[in-house]
C-alpha cells in the first residue's frame, strides 16, 4: 500500500500511509485507539474507496477494489466487528462469498456443505454444530466462526483485526498455532492487537500507526515493549496502574451476595460483598460464573433458584436494566457494541442515556436540555480522551476502542452507588487503560462500590482491593490487596 490516504467528514483517518507485507510474514499493526488501524484494513478489504495512494498485489496495480474482487484476489479478512450474518446459521456464514456446493445442477447441496463445515470447524478444533444460527453462540464462539469463514477457502493474505479480545487463553495458544501453520504453507498475515505481548510472540514486523499517520516500520526483535509503547503514545506514557494503599477504610456493604444458585447452575452458593470505596475483582476461567454474575446483577441472563442479593441493606431481585438504573447500579457490559451501545444514535445522546431524566427540561414535554447534555457530554469525552470529531458524532463511527470509553462515561457521568465493570478494557489502548483505572479508583474514593469482572489477571492485580476467584460457579479463593499477584490470581483459577 503506497501513500494511502482515507478522509472521513471531520477525520483524516489515514494520511498518506505505506506499508507492505512480504511473502510468509506476520506483519503486526499496532496504534492507539483511532490510530487509522481499521481504516486502512477497510481499504485494504475493499470496503472504504481510498482517497488517494495505490495498492499493489504481487507488483500489481489494483484499481477498483470492492470487497469480491480482494476476495478473488485471494485477501481474507476477520474484521474487529465480526461482520457475521446473525439470520444465518454457521455453516451459510462460513461459505458466504464462496460457491455453495450443488447437487442437480441447482440445488444447493446442504448435506455436503455442512460436511465441509464441519470438517474445516474440527480441523480449527471447534466444536460448533455447522446449523446453529449464529445469534445463538456466545461471543468467543462468534469469533471462532468469523476466524472459520477467513480460514475456510485458503488465501494468500490473512488479516486480523484484534481477533483475540473476547479469547480465553487457551483459544488464544490455539489461534496463534493456526497461523503459524498457515503461515507454514505460505500465508502472509497482518495481525492487529492492543495486546502487545501478542506482537511479540507472533510477528516480525510491526507497524506503529498514529493520528492517521505512520511512525515507523521495524522488526520486532530490534525493539522493546517500552520502546513500541513510546512510539504508539508520542512520548513517554504515563503509569499503567494506580497508587493503591494497602488496607484502605472502605464505609459499609453496597452489594451483598448470599448463598446465590442460579437456575442454571452456573452460580452455586455463591456469597460475596462489595463495599463502599472499595474495589472488588471478580474472576475465572471462561464459563467460571464471573461474567455471569455481572450480567445477573442487571437482570441478563442468569436466573436464582435460591439466594438473595441485597443493595444498601435492601433485598434487590434484579429484573433488567430498568430496576437496576433505579437502584443505582451501572453495567459496563462485556459485548459493548449490542448491549452497551445504540449506534446510530450520538455521542453525546448515548452519554446520558442512563441518566435521561436529570437532562429533561419537564417530565411531560420530554425536551432534552440539549446544550447542558451536550456539555456534559464533552467534558467526559476530554477526560476519557474520546476521539472524535464531536459529541454529536453518531457512535456507530467511532472506532473501537472509542466506543468502549463512550460506554464508561454514560455510568460515569451518573456516578452510581454500584458499578459493574464486565471486562471492561477489552480493545482499549494502554494510555486508555491507564486513563480508566485511574478513574475506576477516583469513583471509588468518591464512595461508589466497585465490581471489577475481568478475565486478564494482570489488570485484576493493578487495579483491586481484593480479588474473589471462581471456579465452575463457585467461590474458592480471595486474595488480599497486599497478596495480589498476576501469578497468585492465575494459580487460583486454575486450582494450583
Ligand atoms: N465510517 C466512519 N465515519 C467517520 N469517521 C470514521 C469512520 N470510520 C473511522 N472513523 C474515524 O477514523 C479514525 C480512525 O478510526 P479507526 O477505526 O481506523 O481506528 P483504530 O486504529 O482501528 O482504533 P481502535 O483501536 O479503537 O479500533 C477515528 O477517529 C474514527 O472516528
Ligand atoms: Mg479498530
């Protein structure tokens, strides 16, 4: 790619970008969020028309690229929004772009075509039935499909635009032996992620993109992790992780779990609190309940046979998102683009979403004090550092990682006396995290309670006052502030 460049109303979202990607080479993008990784990955894909610069396959000039033609060129993509057909079932999402096997002529041979399916998911190592319908697979599942239909007619290009932030580990080990192997059989990959540990295992090369603008090329093993943070942030970044004293004052419980059972039995016996000023780290492996739980408390999801929660002292049965706002609990949901978000709606309207009624001029007219919402909204977005061209910016616009702080800054705006935070730095950049840990722990001294549901044990540790571990929906480890340890957290999940 020559001097690529890509103008969106308001952004210039890639300026005059080179890059190329040798024969057999794992090239790593890295950037911060709205750095133009995904954008030049839509140029590349055929889906944004360049404004300007040229693209070259094998020496080749490619003029009119649209998604088909980089397709029969041989390029597969995993897009950072998936991008499946959720109508669909698995195995018609997988084949989409590809012929559909026939019998008669015409007809389309479904037989054979879940056969093929099926052969290509058990080769990746997933266990998916081919004729589920997609909208009813979890979000790691929905990944390994996305990463099937890349994988199911060979290319010659693979590109990945963070494929791992919804993995557990062990997908994540698998995943990476995959593209070894394809890289084995002469694959070239571009590989996108913010979590840079990944560059390191994976690539060669890597690709510090900022502002739209390229920093520089290098090989990976010519370069440091401080050294690649610095060319991703423009100068030194500031510290990862908050100052916490050990044994902090916290007031009196905000969140009480009592002997918990979910119809389900996903969650058993489960007892925990969460104290004012406090917080609390919740984790496991995947499928361990942590998740779960934080989606409970917004009434998703699981269901209680038995048990009881109690907020500030006071039996709360969570019913949905409505009940819980009332209570004065915020979620952070872990699938930010379906649950946490409306797309089309702006920046500063998802903002004060949760929090509508205080923006209301009266009740019965339903008129919005616009310029005070619109101020507030700004204000979270300078503090979050939201990039964008400005609050009235539809969401659906915004890249990635931006949307995830928009989704923080609604709950932050509201301070809430409880807030459940399900994972919520996946796809964030480091400056990012360092930003949102720093505020997890102010609203915390500011008197909110804390339920920190996070699957990256290292995070769990920077950040808490105490970790609780489960396994298989049960309680079986708490660590003390002064105990915390990425190390100690992992052993507990895995029962060492
Ligand atoms: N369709 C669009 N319309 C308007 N602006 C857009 C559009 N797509 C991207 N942008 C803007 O272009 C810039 C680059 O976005 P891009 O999605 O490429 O970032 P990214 O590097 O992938 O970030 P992340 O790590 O958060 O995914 C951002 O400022 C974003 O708001
Ligand atoms: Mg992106």
């Amino acid at each position: 790619m020559k001097g690529i460049t890509k103008v969106f109303p308001g952004t210039v979202a890639c300026e005059a970008i080179d890059f190329d990607l040798r024969a057999g080479e794992i090239h790593a993008l890295v950037g911060q969020n709205g750095a133009g990784k995904s954008t030049l990955i839509r140029v590349l894909a055929g889906i944004y028309p360049r404004d300007a610069g040229e693209i070259f396959i094998e020496g080749e000039p490619v003029e009119h690229l649209t998604p088909w033609t980089a397709h029969d060129l041989g390029m597969r993509f995993i897009h950072q929004e998936l991008n499946l057909v959720p109508q669909f079932n698995v195995a018609e999402n997988i084949v989409l772009g590809d012929p559909y096997p026939f019998r008669f002529g015409r007809l389309i041979d479904w037989r054979r075509l879940n056969r093929h399916v099926g052969s290509v998911l058990a080769d990746l190592g997933i266990s998916i039935d081919p004729r589920r319908s997609v909208q009813s697979l979890s979000v790691a599942e929905q990944w390994m499909v996305a990463i099937a239909r890349a994988l199911y007619s060979r290319g010659r290009v693979l590109v990945m635009d963070e494929p791992t932030s919804s993995l557990t580990r062990e997908d994540v080990q698998e995943l990476f032996d995959l593209v070894r192997s394809l890289v084995a059989k002469g694959t070239s990959v571009i590989y996108i992620s913010h979590r840079l540990e990944e560059v390191f295992e994976l690539a060669q090369r890597v690709t510090v993109l900022r502002d739209g603008h390229k920093v520089t090329t290098t090989d990976v093993d010519s370069i440091d992790l401080s050294e690649l943070v610095r060319l991703m942030v423009g100068g030194s970044p500031q510290k990862l992780y908050p100052t916490i004293e050990e044994d902090r004052s916290v007031g009196k419980p905000v969140l009480q779990a009592d002997e918990l059972t979910s119809i389900d039995g996903r969650l058993v016996d489960l007892s925990l609190e969460v104290h004012e000023r406090e917080v609390v780290g919740l984790t496991g492996l995947l499928g361990a309940g942590h998740n779960e739980f934080a989606d409970s408390l917004f009434g998703v999801g699981a269901q209680f046979s038995s048990g009881q929660v109690l907020l500030d002292g006071k039996p709360y049965e969570p019913r949905g998102a409505r009940d819980a706002i009332g209570r004065g609990i915020g979620l952070v949901p872990a699938e930010r683009r379906s649950q946490g978000l409306i797309g089309e709606m702006r920046i500063w309207e998802n903002i004060i979403l949760a929090h509508l009624r205080h923006f209301l001029i009266d009740p019965i007219t339903q008129i919005i004090r616009h310029r005070e919402a619109n101020r507030e909204a700004l204000e979270q977005m300078r503090s979050l550092r939201i990039v964008a061209v400005g609050p009235e910016q539809e969401v659906r616009y915004l890249s990635g990682g931006n949307q995830q702080k928009v989704v923080l800054a609604k709950w932050l705006l509201r301070r809430p006396r409880l807030l459940v935070l399900n994972e919520p730095t996946r796809g964030i950049d480091v400056s990012a995290k360092a930003e949102i840990y720093g505020l997890v722990r102010r609203l915390a001294d500011e008197g909110s309670g804390i339920l920190f549901v996070s699957t990256e044990a290292e995070e769990l540790a920077g950040v808490c006052d105490r970790v609780l571990i489960l396994r298989q929906g049960r309680l079986v480890a708490e660590i003390p502030r002064r105990e915390l340890s990425a190390q100690r957290i992992m052993e507990a999940c895995y029962g060492g």
